[in-house]
C-alpha cells in the first residue's frame, strides 16, 4: 500500500462518523477478497466519500481491474473524485453520478458492494443481478447495524436459488452472496 493511500485513509477515519464510513476491518476485508478471488471488475453502489473505493482501487492495482463507483449526491462525489486523486488511485476508478438503478453500467462484474439506502438493496440487486459474472460475489454492509431496515433482503438472498448467502459479523455486519 502507498503512502499516498495510507494517508488518504487515516485522514477520511477521522470523519467517519459524518460521512458513514464502513470500519476499517471492511476495507480490509473487501480488499483481501478481491486479491483472493482475482477480481477484475467491481461495482460499488454508494460511493460516499470514497473510503470503500479507496481499499477496492488498491487491491485492484494488484489484479489489474477497474471499480466503478455509483454515487447520487453532489458533494459526496465531489469530495470522493478529490479523495481518489489525493490517494492515486483515479487509474483504476470510474465514478458514476446517479441514482444507482437508473445509471447505465458498462460492464460485467466480479463483486458487486452495496453500500448506500438500506431501503433499495432489494431493487439494487435486482438491477444488477444481471451483470454479474456467474461465481460472482455480492457484499451488502450493514448486514448486523441495520437489521430491520434490511429485513427485505436478507429474505430476498436467503431465498434466492440462485444464490449462497451468509451473514459475516465483521464491522456493521457483512451479508455476502455468492452467484451459484
């Protein structure tokens, strides 16, 4: 990891709380599975302020791939475009400026994240299922932190053939799905 990204990702710690971060264990672990699976390509659905981009971009540097990143509010994705920049890592993102189910996504993906209205992740893996690579793995935050307000999707991937689904208690609460 570089100093650059280093910096960048204690500098965002720091206002975690305003910006609704994932904890650091998160990046970690998202960014240990994309090198262990060899992702290629990633889509992030709710950038913030970049801090998830930020660990998914350096894993990418080492498997050669591309995240793209979807984020609807103005100044988060401001602050996020000077983020990446800051941490150099702009070669290996893409971000997307909308509402998630209604920007057109130019890809197929390895692993998608989840990471933005609680109340959409059922419409959001929906829309996207279908970009997905078979053995493709699907991680939704806030699995533990926000169970009631997931309530819909955790039956909606536990019920799903088409997938393998567990809930990992790391951070918030990871639930992680696995296309089958």
């Amino acid at each position: 990891m570089t100093e650059a990204i280093k910096k960048t990702l204690q500098t965002l710690e720091k206002t975690g709380k305003t910006y609704w971060i994932i904890p650091r264990e998160t990046g970690l672990f998202l960014n240990k599975l994309i090198r262990k699976h060899d992702c290629k390509t990633v889509l992030e659905v709710g950038t913030s302020i970049g801090y998830s981009g930020i660990w998914i971009a350096e894993a990418l540097s080492h498997t050669g791939g591309k995240l793209y990143t979807v984020e609807s509010h103005d100044e988060r994705f401001e602050k996020a475009k000077k983020h990446f920049e800051h941490a150099g890592v702009t070669d290996y993102i893409t971000q997307l400026k909308g509402h998630a189910p209604d920007v057109p996504i130019p890809d197929m993906f390895d692993l998608l994240f989840l990471d933005a209205t609680k109340a959409e992740y059922v419409s959001y893996i929906k829309t996207f299922l279908f970009h997905m690579k078979k053995g493709g793995i699907i991680v939704a935050d806030n699995a533990l932190s926000h169970r009631e307000e997931l309530k819909a999707y955790e039956e909606y991937i536990f019920s799903a053939k088409h997938l393998k689904s567990e809930c990992i208690d790391l951070g918030t609460g990871l639930f992680m799905s696995t296309i089958i």
